[in-house]
C-alpha cells in the first residue's frame, strides 16, 4: 500500500491547494437553532410544544362546565367519554356571595392595573429618552443604578414600603415623608406597582429608543426641534412595539398580583381585585373545586384579549436594540 502524498492530498508544502469559491462560513449556533426551527422537523416539533403548553388550559375551561360531582370524582377528560356540562359553576362565580361580587371585583383589579401600567411607561419613556440622547452629569451612574434595581426583591421592599405609606419616614428625627395614610387605598398599589416596574421599563425602552438612528434626531435639531418636540412626535411614534411589549408584560404582572393588593389595600370586597377573589372562592379547605375553575377562566379572558391584540408588537419590541445593524 503506498503513502499518500502532498500532491495526492491537494497540499504542497503544507500549504492547501486553493479550492473554487469561496469557503462556505461556520454557521453559528444561533443559525443553527432557526435553520432547524424553519425546517419541517422543527415545524412538528414547535407544533408539538404549543399543543402540550394548551393542555393545561383545555382541561381548566372543560373542568369550568362539569358538575361538581363529576370534578370530584373524575379527571377533566372524562368529559370526552361522558360528557355532561353545565353553567351553574358561571353562575355561583358571577353572583354575589359572601366573599363579594365578581364584576365588582373586576372592576377594582382594572382600577389597580390600568394606572399601574401607565405610570411606568409615562415616566420610564421620559427617563429612557434621557439616558440615551441627553447629556447631564451622572448619567451613567444614575442608569446603572436604576438597572440595579431590578434585583431588589418584591418581598424585601413590601414591610418598609407599608411603614412609610403608613407612618411617613424618619430621618434622624426630620420627617422625609409625612404621614399619609395611603394603605387601603388604590394609590399605595399604583407607587409600589410603579416602584417595581420602572427598572425594567426603563432598561428595555433605553435599549429600545437608544437604538434609533441618529440622523432622524440631527435633523429634528435643525428645524428647531426642542427636547420634548423631539420626543413626543418622532421618539414615542416610532418607540410602540417597545412599549406594548412593556406593557403586555406590565399588565399580566399586575393583573395577576395577590399579594401586592392583599399587603396594601386589603381583603375587602370594594377594593379587592380578582385574585382575592379567587381565594375566597376557593374556601377555606378547598372544598369548592370546581368554582375555582371558573373563577380563573373568567380572569384569564381579559389578558388573553390585551395579549393577542398586542402580540404583533411583542417580538418586535424585544428584539429590537439587541443587535446593532
């Protein structure tokens, strides 16, 4: 058998013999992972997924028409073998009761999400606006800090927070705050909301609103734009995908909250949101199943309305400004 030699091999002297066209690139892993999920493969398994992320969902909304007997003593899909449903567990949720009124209670958790999503976004796209085309002293400093804020947690911050809407703050006996009394009420969960959204709607709307062409904010200057002409008619019109992916995230935050609500404004039916709600339906020993089944269909309505409506932006508001090009 004879050796192969630097000619048989395509090389001389070591050196590759140059091939026709260009060498094809590595691919990266991140094309690697869309080429798989364009293909068929990746199509049925993506399809795949979404049906076992459903299932779940299906059995709340079969469980929500089924006697309470049969939620007892059966698993939801025997509904397919036996199928007996019914509208009485609707109508115990939606009437009065001890715990409170559910449309009531609807009407108390739109109070408390819909100013809480809109007072983070008005302020954090004013901050977000400043931190990436205004130049001021400390303002590196100023947005590391408010990104450091997102590791703060909720639970940490909720006892010192209800001191000082409760009892105002002291500092070395100067009142900082004064008493405001603000537990019970629907503004003590707008700021703490506001409080604790704000970090991250300023992070991603400066990744966002840093990410527009300068060209556009050189010639607003030239016509004489000011500040705030420049962000309210050209910044906040193009920044729309990133604000309705904020504020998809904001009101599912919101708008699924126990323990905010209960912490700040209470139990009580007149201001408890939807979730209080739900606890109480739920009873004391969990004996009532089956209200509970339609008690969270009915809250999922509305976000899966807001989610739908909004999710063309969704991607597009996440995505944009993490790649430059």
């Amino acid at each position: 058998m004879s050796v192969p030699t630097a000619l048989d091999t395509g090389e001389i002297d070591g050196t590759p013999e140059p091939t026709d066209g260009p060498v094809p690139a590595r691919q990266t892993v991140a094309q690697r992972i869309v080429g798989f999920l364009t293909s068929w493969a990746g199509r049925v398994t993506v399809f795949f997924v979404c049906v076992l992320w459903t299932i779940p969902t299906l059995g709340l909304l079969t469980s929500s028409f089924r006697p309470e007997d049969a939620v007892r003593t059966s698993g939801w899909w025997k509904a397919f073998t036996d199928p007996e449903f019914t509208l009485d567990n609707y109508e115990s949720v939606l009437k009065s009761g001890p715990s409170g009124d559910m449309w009531q209670a609807f009407i108390n958790s739109l109070t408390i999400t819909v100013p809480s999503v809109i007072l983070p976004i008005a302020i954090a796209s004013f901050a977000a606006y400043a931190f990436a085309w205004m130049r001021f002293p400390g303002r590196q400093w100023l947005f590391i800090t408010v990104v450091g804020l997102l590791v703060v947690p909720l639970h940490l911050a909720l006892i010192p927070m209800l001191q000082a809407f409760t009892n105002g703050v002291d500092v070395f006996g100067v009142k900082v705050i004064p008493d405001l009394d603000l537990t019970g009420r629907y503004v003590s969960v707008w700021l703490a909301h506001t409080a604790f959204g704000l970090p991250l709607a300023v992070y991603l709307l400066y990744n966002y609103i840093g990410s527009l062409p300068r060209d556009i904010f050189e010639a607003a200057r030239i016509d004489g734009a000011d500040h705030f002409t420049i962000f309210w008619r050209l910044v906040l019109p193009l920044s729309v995908p990133a604000l309705a992916a904020y504020a998809i995230f904001q009101f599912l935050w919101v708008w699924n909250d126990f323990l905010v609500a209960t912490v700040f404004i209470g139990t009580s039916p007149e201001v408890a949101p939807m979730t209080v709600r739900l606890a109480a339906l739920v009873g004391s020993r969990g004996q009532d199943q089956h209200l509970l089944t339609a008690g969270a269909f009915l809250t999922m309505i509305l976000p899966l309305v807001v989610f739908f409506s909004l999710q063309r932006y969704f991607v597009r508001g996440l995505l944009a400004g993490s790649v430059k090009g």
